[in-house]
C-alpha cells in the first residue's frame, strides 16, 4: 500500500450538508477498495488564483490515505463522474513527506536549524 494525498475543489454552491456528503462519499469508496483513510481535512470557501468554469471560489478538501497504486484510477473515474468537483490533485507521499505530515498534525514545530562551521 501507498501513501497519496487528494486535494478536491469542489463547486462553491454546495450547501455545508451536500460538501460533507461528497466527502463521505471519497472516504468510504477508499475503505471500500482496502484502503485507509489517514486524515480529512476540509478547508472551506477559498478564493481561486484563476476563474474556473465562471467561479472566483471554491469548497477545498485534502485528504490523506494510504491505498494499492491500481485503486487511483478507480477514484479518478468517480471524481470525473461527480459534478460537483471542480478540479482534483493526487499526489504520492515519499516516506518524508508522510513524517511531515504527521509532525504538522501533532504540532510539532518546524524550526530549521542553522549548521554551525
């Protein structure tokens, strides 16, 4: 299993119930597969660096789950079917990025540290 993180920008018209909805809907089609959710994270009504289909806004979600590699093109198949995405984002996670994520959840701080000569 692999690590991935999502990123969906859903349409800004959807109401708090059918954004919650939509995430259930992702979460339960990775356990569905033998996958595991890592970590939800919605983010809320974002501005856009550019319109996309007329839209200045968008509902962000990022999700973090670890997944056989075959599975991503079955979620990329439902994310096209849904029209209320706008844009999606998969990303695989190296082993230090997954040690970042998860030192960014406990809180950890992330001071660099100078090497002295």
């Amino acid at each position: 299993m692999n690590n991935y993180e999502l990123m969906v920008i859903f349409t800004p018209v959807l109401s708090e119930e059918e954004f919650k909805a939509a995430q259930k809907k992702f979460e339960a089609l990775v356990v569905e597969n033998g996958g595991e959710v890592v970590h939800s994270n919605p983010w809320g009504l974002k501005s856009l660096a550019y319109p996309i289909a007329k839209k200045t806004t968008g509902l962000y979600w990022v999700m973090e789950y670890k997944a056989p590699s075959s599975f991503n093109e079955k979620l990329k198949i439902q994310l096209l079917r849904d029209e209320s995405q706008m844009r999606y984002m998969f990303t695989a996670l190296d082993k230090y990025a997954v040690e970042y994520n998860a030192r960014k959840k406990s809180g950890v701080s992330f001071k660099t540290q100078k090497a002295e000569a």
